[in-house]
C-alpha cells in the first residue's frame, strides 16, 4: 500500500484539497467539525496523508500567540487533525503528527493544542505534556479565564524552553472555540 505525504501552505492547495480536507474532517469528527474549527484550521501549513483511496488523514498548524510571564511567544498551534475512519490504528496520525511536530521545533517558542479524550493519549505518547496551569485567553474585553481548557490544553516546548505552570498562558483571541 502506497502512502504519500504532502505538507503546503492553504495557499497552495487547490479548491478540490480543501474540499477533501473538510469533508475528511466532517467524517471524522462525525459532524461536530463545525465552521469556526475549519477557520482555525486555514493560513499555516496543512499535512495531508494519501493511501491509494484517496485523503487519509490531515493536520495543520497556524500561528498563534500567547503570552507567559511577560513575553509573547509565536505557538505553531496544531488544528484540524484527523484521519478517515477506515485508514485509523495504520499509524497515519502519527506520521500526520511527526510532520507537525518538525514544523512546530523548527518555526515556533511551543507548540500547543487542545485535545478531545480520544486525542489525548496520541499526543501524550508522543511527549506533549498537558499544561498543569491557567489557561486564559486576551478577549474583547479583557483577559478571560478558560476553566474548561485546562487539562486539555497540551504543550510541545520548543525554543522557548521550560515555562512556569504558576504563570498563566494567555492566549490570542478568536472566534468560535478559543483554543
């Protein structure tokens, strides 16, 4: 079985990639993908694994910033992971994964994401560490403390070395799902 990965840019994919992305995507995520998760997917750089069917699975990462103790640091936020369900447990994701991860340790301070339960033990074998403080977001109004993402919220340090859980993690604001 032939597999092909390809990384570029959402500005180098064709209307009928993204067509593909997203309906893998909506497959996946069994119809909870919604349009703001497909946004928040879009403007970095897409990984997309290809098996003799067709799109097997995908993943991408954006800029983002949060800021930690003062500074703010350039995150290569991982979105949009997914894999089709009849290609899932053939190792794709991880392969998807250790794509994103040479992007996120050459380009980026961290990388960060927000795992579903079933995502949690991907990322966690692959040494992405839940992040044990405040997760916060800069909103319209002011910092917003975002409860519900801590213990979900996973970080891959890159250059910017060891952070301090005491310190919360601000991240930039955006619509629909924050992180």
């Amino acid at each position: 079985m032939a597999i092909r990965l390809r990384t570029a840019h959402t500005a180098d994919l064709a209307p009928a990639d993204l067509h593909a992305v997203r309906d893998l995507l909506d497959d996946a995520f069994e119809g909870g993908f919604s349009d703001e998760d497909w946004d928040h997917g879009l403007g970095g750089i897409h990984v997309l694994v290809h098996d003799e069917r067709g799109l097997a699975a995908h993943g991408s990462v954006i800029q983002r910033r949060v800021l930690h103790r003062g500074r703010s640091l350039r995150v290569g936020y991982v979105e949009a992971v997914g894999v089709r369900a009849d290609a899932r447990r053939r190792g794709l994701g991880g392969r998807v994964l250790a794509e994103l991860e040479r992007i996120v340790d050459g380009a980026y301070a961290l990388g960060a994401l927000s795992a579903s339960e079933d995502g949690a033990a991907l990322y966690t074998a692959r040494g992405w560490q839940v992040w044990p403080g405040r997760i916060c977001a800069l909103g319209p109004d002011g910092i917003v403390r975002l409860a519900e993402e801590e213990g979900a919220t996973f970080l891959r340090p890159a250059s910017a070395g060891p952070l301090d859980p005491a310190h919360e993690l601000v991240f930039d604001w955006r619509d629909g799902d924050v992180l």
